[in-house]
C-alpha cells in the first residue's frame, strides 16, 4: 500500500513530531521563590512556638509551618509560603470570599455575582466573572494576595504570571467535602490572617453547634434512607457523599442510596429509577439549580412520569421535600448549622421532642 | 505592438495587489497598536508610551509588557497559523470549506485537551504538548487512513469528518462522568487567549515563521496543484509528495496554535476566502495576505473580547464564531465563491 | 519515440490494462479509440507518471520513464485530461503562463523569453484577442484553444490528448483537429490522443491503436482499423464503411447493435425528410 518514499515521509513526521512537542513545553515554573521567605524568618518567641505546636496540628498535612510572618501550607500540588496580615486581597470565586471574610478577613476586589457575598463586600470592584475574569484587572488592582480555586482551568493558568509580578497566590483545592473544605479553609485563612481569635470563637461556636446536631441524631439506632436528587433544567442526578447535601446527610448518618463513591472529583452519578425502586429509600430530598419552574419540569418528565414513581414508600407517605437551595446549592458557610437542623428536622424530626 | 500593452497590463495588476498587501501590513500594525491600548486598566497613550520607553517598570509597564503585548502577539501568531492553515488546505483539497477541523487537528486536540483536563486534572501543565501531539497524530492516522493509490481529497474529508465526530463523542463521554469538570474545558473548547504570556508567544512564533516561509515558497506549487492532478502532474509536479508535505505543513501550523489556544474555529475558514475575493486566488499573494489580514482579525477580535464586557472577558472563540456565522450563510448565499469548480 | 511494453495496469484487484504494448513514431498522430471503460486514461496516467505500471515499461527516446523524475518527463510530454478544472479568477494570460512551470528557474519567474514564449502559444492558438479574458468566461472551444495553448507553452515533444473534442459542437471540434493537424504538420508536435469520434480518428490519425476490455485489439493505420470486422469486433456494433476520396480516409455509419438480444431489430424506416 505504502512505497517506500511514503514510509520515508511518515516517519520523518513523526521524529519531526517529537522534536517539535520538546518545544513545546512550556517550562513549569514552580514557585520556588516563595519559599526562599521561609528560611529567613524563624520564630523567635518561646510563645510563639507553642502556638505554632498547638495550632499547627489541626490541620497538619494542610498547614505545614506557621512563622511570625508567614504560613506554610499545600496548596493544589506544591507547597506555597505566602506572607501574613496581606492588605490587598483578592479573591476569584464567591463561595471562597465568603470564607474569607468569616475568617475576618477583607479584600479590595472579587468577581462577579451576589450569591455567597458576604455584605461587606457586596460594593467592592470586580474583575470579571469567576471562569471570565480579566487578568489584567487583577494585575491592575496591585494586590497583596490572590485567592483561588484550583478547579478552574482559568485560574490555574494565571499562576505563572502571578509568579512573575511577585504576586503571592492561594490556589484552595476542590477535591475535599464541602464541610471539611470548609473547615480547613477557615482554618488556613485565619492562619494568614493571623485571626486565631475568630477561629478560636466564632468558627469554633460553628462547628460546636455542627458537632452538637450530629450528637443529637446520633442518639436514634437505625437511621432512615434518603435520596437527594440533584435537579437542574437538564437532568437529574443523585448526589453522592460528598456533595453539598450529600456529606451533611453522610454526617449525620442517613443512609444514602447512591452510596458509592463516582468517578474521580464527581460528586453526582446519573439517576436510576431502577436504583430508586430498588432501594426504596424512606425520603426523596431535591435539590435544584436555576429556574425552579424549569426544575420542576424536568423532575416531572424525567422522575415523575414513570408509572412507578408512585409505588414508591416515600412518595405515598408524602416524604418529598425540596431543599432550598440557599443552604443546599449553595455554600451556607455560617449557616451549615441551619443546613444540618432543616435537614434532620426534615428526616429525624423525633430527635427535637427529646429536649 | 500589443507586447507593450500587454506587459504594462500585467503590471497593473501585479502594482494593485501589492499595494493590498501594503494596506494589510500597515493595518497589523494598527490592530497591534489598538490592542495594547485597550483594557480593563484604563492607561492613556501618553501614560502607554511613558512607561515603554522610559520607565521600564512599575504597574503600567507591567501590565502592558507582560500582558497585553504578549497577548496582543500570539493572538497575531495564532491568526498566522490558522490562516495560512486553511488556505493550504483549502488549495490541497481544492474545496473551499475545507479549514484545519476537517483534518481532524481540532478534534485530536480536543481529546488530549479532555483527557489531560478532565482526567488528569493535576498534570495540566501537559496540556500544550498533549494538544499538538494530539492534533498532529490525528492528521497523520487520517492521511494514513484515507490513502488508497494516492490521496482522493473527498475521500480525506470524509474520512476526517468521521474521525472528528468520534473523537467528539469520545469527548463528551468524558465529559458525562465528570460534569464538575466541564468549566474547565470551556476555554479550550471555544479558543481563548486569556493568561497567554511570552511562555506561549516563544512557543508559537517560530511555528508561524516557519510556515510563513514554507507557505510563500510552496505557492507556486500550490497554485498548479489547482489545476487538477493531472494537469499539475503533466506539467511536472509530484502530485503526492507535494500533497502530502503541504498537508503536514497545514497540521503543525494549526496544531501549534489549537494546543496554545484552544479549538478556534472559523479563523482558517473564512480568513482565506475573504482574501480571495479581494486579491485573487493567486497564491503567491493570497498567502502573505491571509496570513496578515489573520493576525490583525484575531487582535480586534481580541480586543472586542476583552473590552465588550469588561472586566469580564470572553473567550475570543466566540467573537470569531458571532462573526463567522453569518459570513458563512453569505458564502452560501452565493457571494463570489471562488471555487475550483469545473 | 514513446514505446509502451507490456503494460499492466490496475486499481486495486482489478487489471484494468493487461499486456499493451504500442510504439508511437516521432510526428506521428496516433489515436487510442475503444469503447468506454477500456483502459484509455489509464495508459494516459501511466504515460505522465500519474500512476505505476504493475508490470511492463514506458520508454521515452529509449529512457525508461522510471528513471525519469515527473519534472524531466513534463519537459518532454504535455497532457491534457478531460474535463481540466480552473480556478475562476485565471486569465488566459495566466493560464498559458503556466505551462512555463517545468522550464522555470527555482525564483519561479517568468523570463521575458517565458512570456514571449507563452505569446507565441497564444498566437498559434488564436487567442490574442482573448488573452486577457478570464478562462471561466471563455466557450468550451475557446476554453479548449486556451488548455492547448497552455500545453504549447510546455514547449513538449509530445502532445497527449484525453478526449479533446468530447464537450464540442461540430464548427469547435473541426477547429480544435485542424489546430492539433497544424502542430503536428508546422511544430512537429508528435500527438497520441484519444477520441470517441472514429471519423474523426480516420480523418487525422496516422496511425489508429484500438483497445478492448484493457488489451490492444487493433494497431493500424486508418484503413486497417475502421473496418467492418475489426468495428464489431471491438464496439460490438455492425458498421457500413465507405472511402472518402478527397482525404484518402474511411468512415462509417453504425448500422446495428450486435447485442441483438438488447436492440431487437426494428424494420421501420426513419422518415428523414
């Protein structure tokens, strides 16, 4: 089929192909220089180095060394230093700004959008959405510090020319449950701000009266079955254990139907009315994103119609319920407590007559 | 005697299409100039110019050397590429919808884009080097898989068209089981400049160098290749091996722009024909100027990028694809079709 | 001058020419006729490199072809396929330029002896006055006078020509012939051509190669092949032969189909009034 000058010809390409893909590559510039900080500033109080033994261990694999000046933690795959107390700030998704600012921080620009901003931030400038943001805009705002997510490609790719203005970044990774990521960002954030103060108070009455809700629940012996249909004008899907619902549901331990774990980073598998037949759980929660009407609409067509639906335990003993979606879309960050009690006054509402 | 009016003829003509070129040159300079003027930190020419010259240093020079400049270049380098991509393409084929998707290097691309994004999302440094293999390889198995006595240019395309829709369905399968992924790719699916520093502009501009040169040297070539095969056979051209060089040419040049900026589309298309109707179908001109006219188009529509809902910006693929549509349904419409037609 | 051994042409599985062999005499015309399908284009591509013979050679002045790069080969022979395409922004001018490619430098410019060149094909072909006229816009005789012009400006020993006068009305094709005669007579352009019109072929050949089903049915001169037996032979039709005495050439007229199991026959006369 092929002569011999064709042959010649393929493989040329391709030795000229692997040439060509060495060009390529860009050279990835670890943040090396951010390091360097760390040497220079060793603690110098007796104090301080118990605090550090004190508090570091909380979160030890996340925060690595706290100094008088800086923090040492992982951030997305590298080890970062970035400096205490910055005074520009600026943060690329909402959810995360809300953080910041519960850990008592502030920042001088954000992205755009009103859900999850805290007041105090709803007047600051933005740079753009958080997948569309203007790098330029960021660069312009001459800021101390940028925080982002590493579950956008748009973000991570602004890392070296963050590197090469000496702007110092936080990249907060996605991969985690919600309330742990929770948690262990406030927990990071408060360490940069050198806050330990709110950590110690108003975050720690967070997750106290978090702690308290589960004990509560804990007290009943076989807990009911749930599933949580994630909603959306496109389809419908259960929510795994670690979704938004799904890990305070984990938390308190309900038993979830789509219990397994998805593909990697997904925390939703596709419905199954088999699935949902089949294991018959004692409440049906649903979750929506967007239009509520468009959501309804898909639950209907999709869910809804099949002939079965009504032979399920749940939807004969009126065990439907939708779940706002300010404390089970979104980030409820402060409010998880009210998340946690909505959500087991709905399942396990016997638990609240025992006071 | 007509000899004289004869060459003072083709004189003309030759004079007329310089002086386009001409015209195209002095407009790359201006979409440059108009690039690096506007964004989302409003600086004055003044304060431009200051801070170039003899600053050096500070907020301004740092955002206009380190971002706009090199931004404002590879969008011209990627306007390069693509379109001497697809008028190469469009001259091999001999079809005047062929552009680089056809030979599969926006779908190759595409599906190393969503296995290194998607799959391995903590490797997506890769994601430059994985697109160009991508695109290149995926040109090379349709060549390979589509040669049967020689290249039947119908019997690429399909081909191509076949092996883009599977890579597509291989794509959005990926996409199924990772939905939280899919912002992700959206950049690179739709083509976007954003963050492009001198990192990519060093990657990219010897690649449109490179073809730039190859691309004027081989025009000539290219222009007998459209008279048919036979033709250019009889009068002395290797029908296959021309074919085959200037199909890989065609690969690089798109690849290295797709794996830098992402799945731009409607560039290597219209960008030729547009050309053609004002300089003709004469390679020798219509390479230099689609090549110029391609790196100013990609600026301005940068520029509009950027600024029409500034701060936010939006990807520059979906400028070109608002201006490609209906520039499409004017070809169809049977607007001055230069068509290697019989 | 061009000597064709033992070709053996296919696509793929299929022997589309098996065993042809033929030699064409310097100045001579000499037409390839048969019926469709027979292999004719085929020997044509395999004469300009197009494609490579599964078994036997092509000689040109004694040099196999095979050693010859398709540059070399495009010096010396000039072929028109049917049908050729042209972008629709090409002038005549252009056009026959091009022919100019196998002679050009590597700056690919046209000398001034390249243009005059080109202007002396152009002459021949009588189209000066339309030189300048896009190809497009021409008739299909004129179209025609404008590819041959172009093969002209190849300056080629050899002229090969695949159905030239196919697509034309009679006033054309006579004109186009007596052109290809005049080259052949004035330039000593030898010609191998192909065509469907065996009166044609009589008329102007000196020497007529018939194929059938890929093999060579006939080689002769006129009066040899446009004959009652050799026609049915190869078109499966009956003919009547008849001696034209001005040109000293045969023609005939087709008078029945062999395949009498198709074409059953009617008795009934045509009125032609």
């Amino acid at each position: 089929m092929f002569n011999k000058k064709h042959r010649l010809i393929i493989i040329t390409m391709i030795i000229l192909l692997i040439i060509l893909t060495g060009c390529q590559s860009p050279s990835q510039e670890v943040p090396q220089d951010q390091n360097n900080n760390q040497e220079e500033n060793q603690p110098a109080d007796e104090q301080l180095a118990e605090e550090v033994e004190v508090f570091a261990s909380l979160f030890p694999e996340i925060v690595h060394d706290v100094t008088e000046n800086t923090v040492t933690f992982v951030g997305g795959e590298e080890i970062l230093t970035v400096t205490r107390s910055p005074q520009r700030v600026v943060v690329l998704q909402n959810s995360i700004l809300d953080l910041w600012y519960l850990a008592g921080g502030e920042a001088i620009a954000r992205v755009d959008g009103t859900t999850n901003v805290p007041d105090e931030a709803m007047d600051l400038p933005t740079v753009g959405s958080t997948s569309g943001f203007s790098l330029e805009a960021v660069i312009a705002m001459e800021p101390d510090l940028v925080i982002m997510s590493t579950a956008f490609s748009s973000h991570r790719e602004i890392i070296p020319a963050l590197i090469e203005n000496n702007i110092e970044f936080v990249p907060i990774t996605a991969n985690m449950g919600p309330y742990e990521g929770f948690h262990r960002n406030l927990y990071l954030f408060s360490k940069i701000l050198d806050r330990d103060d709110i950590f110690e108070t108003r975050i720690h009455e967070i997750t106290e009266e978090v702690a308290g809700l589960i004990e509560k629940v804990a007290v009943i012996g076989e807990k009911p079955s749930v599933a949580i249909l994630f909603t959306s004008s496109r389809n419908v899907q259960l929510e795994l254990n670690n979704s938004l619902a799904g890990e305070i549901a984990y938390m308190l331990d309900y038993e979830n139907i789509a219990s397994e774990t998805g593909a990697e980073g997904a925390n939703k598998v596709a419905f199954s009315m088999e699935r949902l037949l089949e294991l018959d759980p004692d409440f049906i929660l649903v979750t929506t994103m967007g239009d509520l009407e468009q959501c309804e609409e898909r639950l209907e067509q999709d869910v809804k119609s099949h002939e079965a639906w009504a032979t399920l335990t749940a939807v004969q003993e009126d065990r439907i319920h939708f779940l706002p979606s300010d404390l089970f879309m979104f980030r409820p960050n402060a409010r998880y407590p009210e998340a946690f009690e909505y959500l087991a006054r709905i399942v396990t509402p016997e638990v609240f007559n025992l006071d | 005697m007509t000899n004289e009016n004869t060459l003072s003829q083709l004189q003309k003509k030759t004079h007329f299409k310089i002086m386009v070129l001409l015209i195209l040159f002095a407009l790359v300079i201006a979409s440059f100039l108009i690039s690096i003027r506007f964004g989302a930190h409003r600086v004055s020419v003044n304060q431009i110019f200051r801070a170039l010259l003899i600053d050096r240093e500070g907020l301004t020079y740092n955002i206009i050397w380190k971002i706009r400049v090199p931004r404002s270049l590879v969008a011209a380098m990627v306007g390069v590429c693509l379109a001497l991509s697809g008028g190469i393409l469009q001259g091999v084929m001999r079809n005047p919808l062929a552009s680089p998707n056809i030979i599969g290097v926006s779908s190759g691309a595409g599906l190393a884009a969503a296995i290194t994004l998607v799959l391995l999302p903590n490797y997506s440094f890769l994601l430059t080097p994985m697109a160009f293999v991508g695109a290149f390889l995926t040109t090379i198995f349709i060549y390979t898989l589509s040669w049967k006595d020689g290249i039947n240019p119908l019997r690429m395309i399909l081909s191509g068209i076949a092996i883009s829709s599977f890579m597509s369905a291989i794509v959005n399968t990926i996409l199924i089981f990772h939905p939280d992924r899919v912002h992700n790719t959206l950049g690179f699916t739709i083509g976007s400049l954003s963050a492009k520093t001198w990192v990519h502009y060093r990657m990219l501009w010897p690649y449109a160098l490179v073809g730039f040169f190859l691309a004027i040297i081989m025009s000539k070539k290219l222009n007998i290749l459209m008279l048919g095969d036979e033709i250019a056979s009889s009068l002395g051209l290797h029908v296959e091996s021309t074919r085959v060089v200037m199909i890989m040419i065609a690969s690089l040049l798109a690849a290295s722009s797709v794996s830098v900026v992402g799945m731009l589309g409607f560039v290597g298309l219209i960008v030729p024909h547009m050309m053609r109707i004002i300089i003709g179908s004469d390679y020798r001109f219509l390479f230099p100027a689609s090549a110029l006219f391609g790196a100013s188009l990609m600026m301005v529509c940068d520029t509009i990028a950027r600024m029409v809902m500034d701060p936010m910006e939006i990807p520059v693929g979906i400028i070109m694809a608002l201006l490609g549509a209906p520039f499409f349904l004017y070809l169809l419409r049977g607007g001055k079709m230069y068509r290697a037609g019989s | 001058m061009l000597e064709v051994k033992n070709l053996q042409l296919s696509y793929e599985d299929d022997i589309v020419v098996k065993n042809v062999s033929f030699s064409i005499e310097k100045g001579t015309i000499t037409t390839l006729i048969g019926p469709n399908g027979c292999g004719k284009s085929t020997i044509f591509k395999a004469l300009t490199k197009l494609k490579k013979p599964d078994l036997g050679s092509v000689t040109l002045r004694k040099k196999d072809i095979k050693e010859m790069t398709t540059k070399d080969i495009s010096k010396q022979i000039a072929f028109l396929p049917q049908s050729p395409i042209v972008p629709n922004d090409f002038t005549v001018r252009d056009l026959v330029g091009y022919g100019r490619y196998p002679h050009l430098g590597w700056t690919g410019r046209l000398s001034k002896k390249d243009q005059e060149i080109s202007e002396w094909a152009i002459s021949e072909t009588k189209l000066e006055s339309l030189q300048h006229r896009h190809v497009s816009t021409l008739s299909g005789g004129e179209r025609q006078r404008a590819w041959i012009a172009m093969a002209l400006a190849q300056q080629p020993k050899i002229l090969l020509l695949d159905e030239p006068t196919t697509f034309l009305d009679i006033g054309h094709q006579f004109e186009l012939l007596e052109l290809i005669h005049r080259l052949n007579a004035f330039l000593d352009i030898t010609v191998l051509m192909v065509l469907h019109d065996l009166n044609h072929a009589a008329r102007y050949s000196d020497k007529i190669i018939a194929l059938k089903n890929g093999i060579k049915f006939k080689e002769g001169t006129p009066r040899e092949v446009v004959s009652k037996e050799v026609l049915e032979g190869v078109f499966d039709v009956e003919v009547r032969v008849f001696n034209d005495s001005s040109y000293n050439c045969p023609y005939c007229i087709p008078v029945n189909s062999k395949n009498k199991e198709t074409y059953p026959i009617t008795n009934k006369r045509f009125k032609c009034s």
